[in-house]
C-alpha cells in the first residue's frame, strides 16, 4: 500500500503487502517452487515475510527472521508522502551519496553505512553456516542496492546502478569472497499486467 500510494517506508513502517503483492509472491513461487533451499532468510517486517510466505509453507528449509536485512532507516521522512520538502530530502541524500558521502543520512535515519555493516555481519554468518546450497534473502531495495553494490564490487557510491522490482530476482555465486551475479532484477516470472509500467 505505501509503494502503490507513494509513502516513504523503511525500517520504522511495518506494512503489509497488497493484492498485487501476493499476486507477484505467487507467480514468484511457482516459477522457482522447483529449487531446494537450505535456508529462507527475510527481514523482522512483514511485507519481506509475506513475499516468501508460500515458500516457508511448502520448503523444508531453515527459516532466519532478522532485521539485520530491514529495509534503511529514513527517520523523520517515514510514513511521509514522498512530494515537496520529503522529495528534495530524499534526492538530497541520493546525491550525496553517489558523490561518495556514504556515511549521510537523513535526521534520525541511517546512512548506507550503517545498513552494509548490519548486512555484511548477517551475510558472514550465513555464509558460514550454509556453505553449499541455495540460500533465499528477501530483503528491501534499498538494503537490495546496498548488498549488491559491496558484494559485487562496485562500492556503496554506486548502489542507485542497481535497478530494484518488486519480487525482482538477484541470483548470486560466490567462491571464497567473490561473488558474481547470474541474474539481476529478473521479472520474468511475472506475467504482463504485474511487470512495471516503464
């Protein structure tokens, strides 16, 4: 609902996903029911948990709730309509940090940062405990962006490369410490009337 009516919604807005969102976790489920997963890893909020939500009842796989993978803070500007003095905030913040002032965040947010270090220590520790096999995440674009931009290699700076789709799906390999990506932002489990627009 705070997507579709263009709200400002991070780690303090616990909202669920409407009717077109179970209908893209649907068609997500049914185009990748066929993988096995040695684990199912979402943020504490509950449009994350309700995305994979078909996968928890039919796979066997150990089910990680964190909010180490919670959507970035934006403090002050959550549950705001993004216009007028919001919008100048947010591309404030968009500026500066594709000018490489990751450690900026909005009043009483988080900076990029801040979010790649709660990430990385989540992401280690998954690693370690799941060495082979497929993991799921389910996390928020801009802990999406955030995640992509480090494990691939291109720098927090350059995170707004990453495009972000709702059920939108990264596929990653990694050997040691490198990681590269299969897939990114794929949609094409969703049929037409559920792809974006543009």
């Amino acid at each position: 609902m705070y997507n579709a009516c263009a709200y400002v919604q991070g780690s303090g807005i616990d909202s669920e996903i409407n009717e077109r969102g179970h209908r893209q976790a649907m068609q997500l489920y049914n185009y990748y029911k066929h993988v096995e997963f040695s684990a199912i890893c979402t943020s504490l909020l509950k449009r994350s948990q309700q995305t994979v939500l078909p996968f928890l009842k039919e796979k066997r796989a150990t089910f990680i709730s964190t909010s180490a993978l919670n959507e970035i803070s934006w403090g002050k500007l959550e549950g705001l309509p993004t216009t007028g003095e919001v919008r100048e905030q947010i591309l404030l913040a968009n500026y500066e940090w594709s000018k490489g002032n990751t450690s900026y965040a909005v009043p009483f947010g988080e900076s990029p940062e801040q979010v790649w270090q709660r990430a990385k220590a989540f992401l280690e520790d998954i690693r370690n405990k799941f060495p082979r096999g497929n993991v799921l995440i389910c996390t928020h674009g801009r802990t999406l962006r955030v995640i992509l931009s480090m494990l691939l290699g291109y720098g927090l700076e350059n995170m707004h490369l990453f495009c972000h789709y709702n059920t939108g799906v990264n596929i990653l390999k990694n050997e040691g410490t490198l990681f590269w990506a299969i897939k990114l932002n794929d949609i094409s489990h969703l049929d037409e009337s559920l792809k974006p627009l543009s």
